[in-house]
C-alpha cells in the first residue's frame, strides 16, 4: 500500500497531526465544534469531568464525559480554508496508519455536530431560532480543489444560483446528515445555508470598501428553485458537508440566529440563544 508522504501528511515531532497537534486517543467519535475557541471551555465546564485538553491556535480540543457519553469538543476558528484543516486532520487521526503512513483498510465515520451562529435572510425566520441545515451552498471556491460527488438536483441548484448571482464560478450545493438531523434537530428549524468567504463584502456589507455585489444577499433572499430558498447564512457549513461527503462522515450544523437581516433586528442577549442550542445538543447527542 502506497505511503503518504511526509509533505502531504505533516507530523509534529510527536507524533500528532501538524496543526491540531493530536493523536488518535485524543478524540472520540463525536465531535462538537464550534467556531469561537473560548466557547470550548463554555461547553466542557458542563461535564461531569474533562480527560484531555489541547491547544494549538485557533484549534483548542477538550475531551470527556457528560452524562456517560464520551464526547469531543474542538474550535475551528472562522471560515472554510480552517474547516479544510480540520476535517483533514481529523479523518487522519481515524482513518490513516499514522505510524506507516498508509490509508486503514477499515474506515471509521466520525459524527461531527457544528454549534455556530449565524444570520437570517428571510423575514420568518426570527431572531432566536434555532434552524438546522438541510442543504449548505458553498460561495467559496473550495471545492474547485476538490472532485465532490453531487446529486442532480445539487448540481442544478449550483447553476442556477451561478447564473442569478453571476458569480465567475459555480457555487457547491451538499446536503448534510439526515441520521444526525433526525436525533438532534427534530424540533428545530430545517433550512438552506449560504456559506460565505468573509463577514462584510461577501455578506452584502459595505463599510469603507466599496462592495462590487451589493444586491447579492436580496439575489439570494428572492431566490427560488421549488421548495428550495435561501434561509440564513454564515461562514462555514459547506465547507463541513463537502468535506465530510468526501471523507465518509456524518456532519451535522446547527444554527443559533442571532440577527435577521430583513428586518435589521439583532439579538439583545445572543448568549442565551446559543447557550439554549449547546445543552440540547448535549442531552440528544
């Protein structure tokens, strides 16, 4: 069996995979990740006792047991070049020989839950919410390094919101876990994610730059394809549901809305919402 070279797969020193400098005993097979890492601490000072911590950047890793339940809680920092990293280097701690450096012939599928906030582009769906996405659509271009497998109905929803927004390139359409979202979000909101390459110009905010899209967020408020549209939006689901198709993994994310931005609204106590979307997590995983 062919090695992975030693460019292509970094170790530390130690052993551990380059940027989240862990080892395959340091995670279980379900991951929480979040964005922010202080709110890894915030999540795991709800356990009944924490057997790991790591901390590398913007990766921090804790790992232990909440009500029996073996359970990983990571940071990924914001947007999808970091998702890329992770996910990557979490598939090697399970599913490569790290020692040899050889692809196990036994592959191992991770759950991995997103607990992100994120904004609402449609006027129903309010501030407090707590959706759950059913199709992510990747307004970055990662997945041009990347040969994604997509339905038909994928495939055309990517063309269809090229030719609306007029993007140079076709945005990627990947649906997330059905098996997560039927234990986890059974009482949620099911929506469509956008996900953008960046907070202010990509989201249809204009400072002191000027924006060369300022329309794009109304293009995707009004559009429609079917039962399909558009309903919220932050900065890296799709890069979780591309990358975990490609990989074999169940990834679910769930969305805390904090702010809507038809109605120009922003939540007045954001930590109660997202603290609401972490503990039922904690009790359904």
């Amino acid at each position: 069996m062919a090695q992975i070279s030693e460019t292509d797969l970094i170790l530390n020193p130690d052993g551990s995979v380059y940027h989240l400098h862990l080892k395959p005993e340091d995670i279980s097979d379900t991951i929480i990740s979040v964005g922010d890492p202080e709110r890894v601490a915030k999540i795991t000072d709800r356990f009944d006792r924490v057997d790991f911590k790591k901390s590398c950047r913007e990766f921090v890793t804790h790992r232990g047991l909440y009500k029996g339940k073996e359970l990983t809680v990571m940071s990924t920092g914001m947007g999808t070049d970091n998702i890329e990293i992770f996910l990557n280097e979490l598939d090697a701690l399970v599913n490569v020989d790290l020692s040899t450096r050889t692809i196990k012939e036994q592959k191992t599928s991770l759950n991995i839950i997103r607990i992100g906030t994120s904004g609402s582009m449609q006027e129903d769906i309010p501030v407090g919410s707590l959706l759950a996405t059913e199709i992510a659509v990747g307004f970055d271009t990662l997945m041009c390094y990347y040969e994604l497998n997509q339905s038909p109905e994928e495939e055309s929803l990517s063309k269809s919101l090229q030719s609306e927004t007029g993007l140079p390139f076709a945005p990627y359409a990947v649906a997330g876990s059905q098996l997560l979202k039927e234990k986890l979000a059974f009482d949620m909101l099911h929506g469509n994610t956008a996900t953008c390459p960046g907070f202010y110009g990509p989201q249809g905010r204009t400072l002191r730059a000027k924006n060369k899209l300022p329309r794009f967020m109304d293009t995707l408020n009004q559009f429609r394809q079917g039962d399909f549209r558009m309903t919220n939006f932050e900065m890296e689901t799709a890069g979780y549901y591309a990358l975990g198709r490609l990989l074999g993994h169940e990834v679910l994310s769930l969305n805390a809305i904090l702010a809507n931005r038809v109605t120009h609204e922003f939540a007045s106590e954001p930590g109660k919402i997202v603290d609401d979307l972490i503990q039922k997590v904690l009790d359904r995983v």
